[in-house]
C-alpha cells in the first residue's frame, strides 16, 4: 500500500513538471519563432503553482490516478485526455484573471497563442508519459512472464474468452499465469489480436500450437458449445499432454462471467459427447403441485436430487426421510435457503423400522412416495448379504404396506439395471423389491411403479470420484477389467426422468431408461488421466484387479421376459410385466426375513428360489 501511494506521489510530481515544461517549451519555441528573446518568465513562475493545483486536483477528481495503464482501456485514454484538455483551459482562465486582476500587473499575462501552443504541446507530453507507463509495465510483465509457473492456452475467442482472459489479466492473484495464445473455428478471427494476445487457429492447430507455445494447460472457453462438438476438441486436448480446464456452462454460472475463479477440471460429462437429455417437466409435473411428498433416502445422491427438482413445483409439503442424518441436515438447510417458502421437513429413521414409518406416513399422509432408500455398493453387499437384504427387500415391503395402508396416491421405486439377472446381492435385492411392488400393485388403490436405470455420475461411491481421486494422489489408477462397460447418466438427467415417468404410471409398470451408449470404463480412466496433463501408464499407472464379487462385465436393462413398448418420451420405456405367483413370494419372503436376522445364516440360496435368474459368482 505504501509503496503504491509513493508511485502516486511521484507520478503526480512529474504531471506538475510536465504541464508547466510545457509552458516553458511553448515561450522558448514562440520567442525563437518571433525572434523576441524577452522570455516572460515572471508570467511563467506565477502559472507554476496555479498549474501544480490545478493538474493534482483535475486528475484527482477524473479518477486519472486510479488507472492501471497496462490494462488501460480506450475509454481510460479518451477520459485522460478530456481531462487534460479541461485542466489547461482553467489554467489559462485562473492564470488569466490573477494576472490581470489580483496582481494588477498585465506585462504577466501571457498572449492567447501561449495558452493554446502550450496545451498541445503538454497534451502530447503528458498523453505519452501514459505511454510510457504501459510499456515499461508490460515490459516488466513480459520478463516476468519468462518464469511464469503456468503458460495457457484458450480454446475460444468469443465473450467468454475474452472476459476470462480481461480477468487473468486485471486479477494479480493470477500473475503467475500467461495466456500464450487463443484457439477459435471462426477463420475470421484467424490472426486477430485479444488484448494483446494472438488467435493462432482453429481446432486442427491446438496440438502443433500447444508444442510451439509449450503450452502448460488448456482452458476451454465456450459455455455454449455443444456437447458433441465440445467432446470432440476435448479428445485433441487429451493428446496434447498437459492439463486441461473448462469454464462452466452458462447456466451453471451464478452471474453468467466466466471467470478464472470459476474454471473446474473436466468432468466425465463433458466427455459424454451427447447432449445432455432434456425432458419438458413443466408439461407433466403438474401431479406433484400442492402435494404432500415423501422421499426415502432424501438425503443420498438421486434422492437428494429429486428433493432439489420437486422443490422448484411447488408441492405442499416435502418430507425427507433418511437414516443418516449429516446428508438430511444438508438437504434441508440447502432448500431452506434456495426455497425460502417451501415447506420442508427432514425425519430420521429407517425404513426397515415399521414402527417409525408408521408414525412418519400416520401424521404427515404423503400424498406421493420416492422409494430412493437403499443399500447400493455391490462388493460391500457381498460381504453383508443379510444387511442388504433387511435394508433393500424389507424395508422395501414395508414403505409399500404403509403406503397402500395409508392411500398414497403414486409410489416409485427407484431399481437399478443390476436387478437384471442379477450376479450379486444388492441386484438380486433389488429385483424382488421389484416383485414386491409390482405384485402389491394389483389389489391396492395405489399407483406403484418402477423406474430402472444404470450408473449415475457422480453418485456417493461410483467409479469416477474414485478415479479423479486417484489422479489427484499420482495413481494408481485402478480398474477391474479391460473389457467392463458402463451405462452413464447424469443425476439431474436421471431424476427428470424418473419424475416423468411418476406421471406416466398406471400401476405395475417397470420403466427404462435409455441410458444411451455405453462407455468402456477402461477409456474413461484413460481419457480423465491425459485431460489431468498426465500420460497414461507413464505418469499414472492403470492397474487392473480384476472384477469385485459379484460384478459384471456388461449391464443389462431388461430380462429376457420382458418387452418394451415405447413412451411419448423416447428417453423413457415400460418393459412388460412378469407373472409372479403372489402367494408363494409372500411365504417366500417370510422365510428371507426370519433369515436376515439369523446369525450367521447364508441366505443366497434362499434369494436364488426367490430371483431364479439370479446367478450369483
């Protein structure tokens, strides 16, 4: 601070010495010209501290001292010189009447050609001192930038470009940064300049413009790209050997500027190259509005994300359900903040207690029930069958009695594709809470139903936050088969339509989604390795340990019994339902129970005459 104010100090002096040198060049240049060598000095000496005032205090008020004139603007420049331009005419005015009329002594006053000839000569002397300024600051820069720790690299020349890089530039935070060229499609653009910095070309040149700049990282700039075209420039940056960053998309943005502050790291997302599924939830949401809802398991990733989209529809009262009460305190007091007006609730408890549940659904009647409670890691459930399976089946059974007891209109159970001729534990626990709800569904007055879908991104516990974490600590990077292939959605993706589908069930449906193509997550572990700046193998070592119990190579989304008949939403299929003998599952499913808590005992065999498709490994 000190420092800066004796910068101030010293530019101010020099502003004073420049405007009255050129009142003195002005009378040196007129007398030579006149060949009348009577220098009015006296007239000269009493302008000095009429001058000094009035330059200081000018600039003062047009804020011509708070400019940083390396990152001066146009309209910084036009402002200085209006300035100046104005401190000049009160000069010759102030000089003029206390020449003329507080001294009484005209001989002092200088000529009309004084005043005018000294004006643009200090206009000329005092613009290019800025000049100067400029210069020898980005002189300065440039030197310093010679040992900058990062040189980058901006994948789009547009508004979001250009602010982020107006940002880098004015934010000292991030002087250890240097932008050493922009890459844009538009062959416009091709060989323009960006505040200072040089667009080298288009896609095709990212990889020789990376090795030509020696570029440190990449920082992809265009919130508006497709997704499709944003994977495919992605895919040129994983082979450019340094790390990759993006800005977020427009919506994600709080005010809508990119900013460096606000620059991520890629994301599996961004390497979908899809785009992103859209489902017009206004059309069909209107069945949660005014609604009193229940969501079990509000507090884990699909649940809490569902409390997040039924918040904005207005229901008439949310209830979360959750036994682990750190991730309900945080759902709650995130829509307590969001949605100020929204009637919302978090319980603890479990839904293998029929005792709380009946309390929870006694007083508070929800209207609609999201069944999202469930144990899901599959090689934790292998090694705690009986949890699984008083979590997942009973706890299941029971919020479907309540509900059918208590004249929930809509229940959903939310499935996985894991149910599908299941090879572990928590699949096959999933598939009879399947049955239970689909066979519940013939005699109640309820709507139950079913919605189906594979793996989520960045869901507690799924591959990707492991894998970012092991880049993160240097690798290993650990992935259980070469061949494994994965189904991915986003969350927000997959809630939007699980909510669509609640409006579309008429009792016992399974619905499907289209989880689109699936990913090699041996590619995906490859691919989020090289956008990190690391070489796969090299700098972070793949290691493969083989499939966990009861893992899968492939996923599957439907039995073999089961058809598919399409939706209005082709994102969204209702697969068929199976015959399923109702009374001999019930007497099935006592037998399980009495199982899951005895100790010790190993209850597979019992799933297995339950899920005969179950094929555990």
């Amino acid at each position: 601070m000190l420092k800066e104010k004796i910068k101030n100090y010293v530019v101010a002096a020099m502003d004073v010495l420049l405007a009255n040198l050129s009142v003195l060049i002005t009378l040196f240049v007129l007398a030579i010209e006149q060949k009348n060598y009577d220098i009015n000095f006296k007239g000269f000496f009493v302008g000095v501290p009429i001058f000094a005032i009035v330059i200081i205090a000018i600039y003062y008020v047009f804020g011509n001292y708070r400019i940083i004139w390396k990152y001066a603007r146009v309209l910084d420049g036009i402002k200085f010189a209006l300035s100046t331009a104005f401190a000049y005419l009160l000069y010759m005015g102030l000089h003029v009447v206390i020449t003329s009329e507080l001294l009484k002594i005209v001989a002092w006053r200088f000529e009309i050609q004084v005043y005018l000839f000294s004006a643009a000569v200090g206009m000329l002397l005092l613009v290019m001192s800025r000049v100067v300024f400029r210069v020898t600051d980005n002189q300065k820069t440039d030197r310093a930038d010679k040992n900058a720790k990062k040189r980058i690299m901006i994948i789009g020349g547009g508004s979001a470009g250009s602010m982020l890089l107006h940002d880098m530039m004015l934010n000292k935070a991030f002087d250890k940064y240097r932008v050493m060229c922009i890459i844009d499609d538009n062959p416009a653009k091709n060989g323009m300049v960006l505040y200072g910095v040089n667009i080298v070309g288009d896609r095709t040149t990212i990889l020789e413009n990376v090795k030509k700049f020696n570029i440190d990282q990449i920082i992809f700039a265009i919130p508006t790209c497709p997704p499709v075209e944003k994977a495919k420039i992605l895919e040129i940056c994983s082979r450019a050997g340094c790390k990759v960053s993006s800005v977020p998309s427009i919506d994600q943005m709080i005010d809508g500027k990119p900013t460096l502050s606000n620059v991520r790291k890629i994301n599996v997302e961004d390497l979908l190259g899809r785009e992103p599924i859209n489902v017009d939830i206004e059309s069909i949401i209107g069945y949660v509005y005014g609604k009193r809802i229940l969501v079990t398991g509000g507090g884990g990733s699909i649940g809490s994300e569902l409390c997040r989209q039924l918040a904005k529809h207005h229901p008439k009262q949310l209830i979360i359900f959750d036994i682990y009460e750190n991730n309900a305190y945080n759902i709650l007091n995130e829509l307590k903040t969001d949605h100020p007006d929204l009637d919302v609730i978090a319980l603890i408890g479990s839904v293998r207690d029929a005792v709380r549940l009946e309390e929870v659904f006694s007083e508070y009647r929800p209207e609609i029930v999201y069944h999202a409670a469930a144990h899901k890691h599959v090689p934790l459930m292998e090694d705690s069958p009986r949890e699984a399976i008083k979590n997942n089946v009973i706890g299941t059974e029971n919020t479907v009695r309540m509900a059918d007891k208590y004249k929930v209109q809509r229940f959903l159970l939310i499935s996985t594709d894991k149910a599908v001729n299941p090879t572990n534990i928590m699949g096959a626990s999933k598939r009879i809470c399947e049955m239970i709800v689909q066979t519940c569904s013939r005699h109640s007055d309820t709507v139950f139903m079913i919605v189906r879908f594979g793996n989520v991104l960045g869901s507690n516990g799924s591959v990707i936050p492991l894998f970012e974490k092991q880049i993160e600590d240097g690798g290993p990077v650990t992935v259980t088969d070469k061949r494994i292939i994965r189904y991915f959605m986003t969350i927000p993706e997959a809630v939007s339509l699980v909510l669509q589908a609640g409006a579309l069930g008429r009792g016992g449906e399974i619905f499907v989604l289209d989880m689109g193509k699936p990913m090699k997550i041996l590619e995906l572990a490859e691919n989020l390795i090289r956008l990190s700046g690391y070489v796969p193998y090299e700098d972070i070592k793949i290691e493969f340990i083989g499939l966990r119990p009861g893992e899968k190579l492939y996923e599957e989304l439907l039995m073999a019994e089961e058809g598919l008949r399409d939706t209005a939403n082709k994102m969204i299929h209702i697969g068929r339902p199976i015959d399923i003998d109702e009374e001999k599952l019930f007497d099935q499913l006592k037998v399980l129970k009495d199982a899951a808590y005895a100790e010790g005992s190993d209850i597979r065999g019992l799933v297995k005459e339950i899920v005969p498709t179950y094929n555990p490994k």
